[in-house]
C-alpha cells in the first residue's frame, strides 16, 4: 500500500502554484515538487491529487491511500460530486485515475500532520 500525502498552494488567488506530493511505502519515500502555473488554490489542491494519482498508477500497487489537508477535495471524491461546475472536469479526472486502484482511500488530515507535503508545494511555487 502507498501512503500518500498531498497538498496544492497558491501566492494568490489566483496566483503562481504548486503541488507537493510525498509518497510512503514500506520501503521507501520520496517526494515530488511540482510546479502548476497560474490558479486558484482548489485548483491547485486538484492537480496536486491528480499527479499523485498519476505517479502512483506507474507503481503498480494496486492499494493507494491519499492524506488532505484539503476538506474540499477529500469531500468531493468521497461523494463522487461538486456542486462548482469550475471544478467538475478536474474531479471527473481525479475520479478516472482513482477507479484504476483495487482499493482507494482519501482521508482529511490536519495541516499540521501536512507538513511535509505543504513545503513541497511551497517550493513549487518558488520554481515557478
């Protein structure tokens, strides 16, 4: 099972954004900054899930377990639903990628237990 921790920040709302993504498996951890461009932090929060998902499918392991600090996204995927429409197509691809797992879990998290997935973004940001 991978154990995934994920968050999306902006400088702005819109502004430059990232995505920080820290992945643990009983061997190994490892870390992904990744820069996302210009907008809004959900959105941010959204293709930080995203590319969390895409690096996890290229691992073959069929359980995933995703950490938020985001109530947003961990509400949405639960419910399979989002009431902003803005926010449906990248719902709609997080779901996609997620179906692709045997089991799938999503789970809110404080920030505080975050951390490490917050400064990964932060640093994404600063790339950009």
């Amino acid at each position: 099972m991978l154990e995934v921790y994920i968050d999306g920040a902006s400088a702005g709302d819109p502004g430059p954004s990232g995505a920080g993504i820290f992945i643990k498996s009983e061997t190994t951890h490892e870390q992904h900054s990744i820069p996302l461009g210009m907008m809004s932090n959900h959105e941010a929060e959204y293709w930080a899930l995203i590319h969390a998902l895409n690096i996890c499918i290229k691992k073959n392991d069929p359980i995933i377990s995703i950490r938020t600090d985001s109530k947003l996204i961990e509400q949405a995927m639960e419910k399979r639903f989002t009431k902003n429409q803005r926010f449906l197509p990248l719902l709609e691809h997080a779901l996609q990628l997620s179906d692709q797992f045997e089991l799938f879990f999503i789970k809110w998290i404080p920030s505080k237990s975050n951390r490490a997935a917050d400064e990964l973004a932060k640093q994404a940001i600063r790339k950009t």
